[in-house]
C-alpha cells in the first residue's frame, strides 16, 4: 500500500471511489454480474480553473515567459522529480507531501519533494544487471522515531531483504531468496507492525514457484524483522507467483498481490484469515501490471506496458471487483510503475521508460497522477 497512516485511509477511498464511477471497460474477465459498462473517457484536470478576465484597455504585449535554462526542467505541475535513473520503488514519507523512491540500477534512494531537488538519502550496493537491483523499499512502522527503511535488492548471489538505518551498513533480513537471468522483481509492505510482507519473483522457473522448499515465487510473512544471523523461515502465504508487481495491505487485514504469468496478468486477494480465492482480477491481454496501493473500497494497479493507472473499485466485505478498471493519464506518462496515494487521493507514481521505453528529455521521473475533472476530491 502507500504504506501511510490507516486513520487517512477514509479520505483517499472516497476519492478513489470517486473515481472508479468514470471507469473505462478494459479487456479483463470479470464478474460481469456485477459489473455495467462505463463509456465516458476521463479527463484531467492539470491544476487551478483559468477564467476568462474582462476586457481592459489595450497594452503593450508582455514578454514570452522564459524557461529555466536546465535541461531537467519540466513544465509539467504534476511532475515531482525528473532525470531519474530507472526507478523501482516508492513510498510516501509521513508527512505526506514528499516521498522516497529508489534508482534500480544504481541502488540510491532519493527524497523527492514538489519544487525542490532531489536528495539522495541513502546508496546500496546491488547487482542492477537484467532486471534486478534496488526493487522496493518500505518504511518501518516506527519510522519516525528510528527512520529504518527495508529494502528487496539483487546481490550477485541471490536477492534479499535488507534493512537500512541511518549512518550504517545495510544488514540483512531475510537472505537466499533465489535469482535468476530474469523474474527477480520483488515488493514489499509492512500488513502490521510486525509482520513484513515480501513478494519475491519466480526468477524465470514457474517450476520453483510451485516449489514449497523454495523462497522463489512467493507472497512471504516475515515475523518481528530484524537483523539476525540464523532467521526463522517465514510463512508462506502464497505461491505461484510468475514476475512479482506489487504487494498492498488494506485496512480490512486483507493483501493484494499483482503478478505477471505467461498467460495473463493477476491481481489476488489474501483474506484476513489467509484463505486465497479465485483472481479478484486479470488482464489476459498483459499489459505489465506493477505495484499497487490499496484501501477499504478501491485498489490502484500500476500498469507498465498499457502506460496507465488502473482503479479497480472493490467490494468492502467480499473483496470482489464490482466494476471494470478505470484508466488513468493513460499515455501520458508512458511505462509506470509505482503506485502511492496520498492524504488527498492523488495517486504519485514513478516511471520506468529507461527501462524498455521511450524516454523523453526528462525521463525518469516522480508523477502525481490528476484528478478526473468531476471525479471529487477531500472535503
């Protein structure tokens, strides 16, 4: 999830709910029971309404407005950070205006804030190569008195579970989870204070997926996290997992999990009791799903390939999807891959166009997605 506080939870459903009333009908199997066609496309709303001023005397034309001469300006109001390296992931910090988000590739991790420069806070060492590297982090449940952030990274042996605190060494969590050429994507989310989830990648074997001796393909519960030599295993709480996407916790006690297969793309839903149903829902046509954030009524599904943010409006008790997804700033962006909601709905993403994309002059970057117009917002 955003890995935010639970009692702001209320004020970004609405907004999400809110939302999900403008949906788009995606290519997806769903309960079509309880689903009804959506058809107006949403549209956004880049910032304050411009009104038309009465008119005044003729004057002398004003000068163009210059723009900074910075090659890694961007124009755009709802763009947090630019010239990033491909991101991996992004969590709110609890202030709720900024956010971390990492660089795969090069293992930093960076504060980014609206109008102000990126910080580097932190750099881990992690083997980038393929599409291993700095993959997810989250914030520890008392992150404001220890600031410890957790991290899935790719080491040259295996990928792992780190744990970070300021001014010292990383030190590892959970070890051996095993990589591969490819599929060694992972996620992260605290479901309480002591329980982390981890969402570990099949590292290219379906067959070690299925494999309960092995750590691979995996939604994983690890108990009270510390750094500590000889770990007990942790539970498992799912397996199959093909390219892991995102892992988010919501209120009810419930897990969503997003997951890449070679036939479809998934989202799943683990019950408060750990009970698994049949996928709340997938994409047939793969359009890349990646994290996601969810809450009491709504999940955001990041979406790589289709070049959009998925909202799925959900059941409150049975966790079922009671509409098809809407789409938004579809092709706005290009390759997201992120996905966080703030305390007043908007849904901050990071892009990942160096990475099988197209990037523009500014890419990679830190989005805060708009609003639909219409669409509410906080009271």
């Amino acid at each position: 999830m955003t890995k935010g506080e639970p009692h702001r939870t209320s004020r970004r459903v609405a907004v999400l709910c809110a939302i999900t009333a403008l949906a788009l009908t995606g290519c997806a199997r769903f309960d079509e029971a309880a689903s009804s066609p959506f058809t107006p496309e949403p549209t956004f709303d880049p910032g304050a309404e411009v009104k038309p001023k009465s008119p005044a005397a003729p004057s002398s034309p004003k000068p163009e407005p210059t723009v900074p001469d910075d090659p890694c300006f961007d124009a755009d109001p709802n763009v947090v950070a630019t010239c990033l390296d491909t991101t991996g992931g992004l969590v709110l910090l609890p202030d709720g205006a900024s956010a971390l988000v990492t660089e795969r590739r090069t293992g930093r991790i960076l504060r980014v804030t609206p109008q102000q420069p990126a910080v580097e806070v932190a750099r881990i060492p992690v083997d980038g190569t393929s599409d291993g590297g700095l993959l997810d982090i989250a914030l520890s449940p008392t992150y404001v008195e220890d600031h410890l952030i957790y991290a899935y990274v790719t080491t040259p042996s295996d990928n792992r579970v780190v744990r970070i605190a300021p001014g010292d060494v990383p030190k590892d969590v959970l070890t051996g989870i095993p990589r591969g050429a490819d599929g060694n994507a992972g996620a992260l989310a605290f479901a309480s204070p002591n329980e982390l989830m981890v969402l570990t990648g099949d590292a290219g074997d379906p067959v070690a997926a299925a494999d309960p001796g092995s750590l691979a393909g995996k939604l994983l519960k690890v108990l009270s996290p510390t750094s500590n030599p000889h770990p007990p295993r942790p539970a498992v709480m799912l397996s199959g997992i093909g390219t892991a996407g995102g892992v988010c916790p919501d209120p009810s006690g419930a897990i969503w999990v997003t997951d890449r297969t070679a036939t479809e793309d998934r989202l799943q839903r683990v019950r408060p009791d750990g009970t698994v149903g049949t996928p709340a829902w997938t994409w047939p046509d793969r359009p890349g799903v990646a994290d996601c954030a969810a809450g009491p009524g709504a999940v955001a599904v990041a979406l790589t390939d289709g070049r959009a943010m998925a909202v799925l409006a959900t059941d409150r008790e049975s966790g079922a999807v009671t509409t098809a997804p809407a789409l938004l700033a579809q092709d706005l962006y290009g390759r997201l891959g992120a996905a966080a909601i703030d305390e007043n709905g908007r849904i901050w993403s990071a892009t990942v166009n160096k990475a099988g994309g197209q990037p523009g002059p500014t890419d990679d970057r830190v989005v805060k997605l708009p609003m639909p117009s219409g669409g509410g917002g906080p009271d």
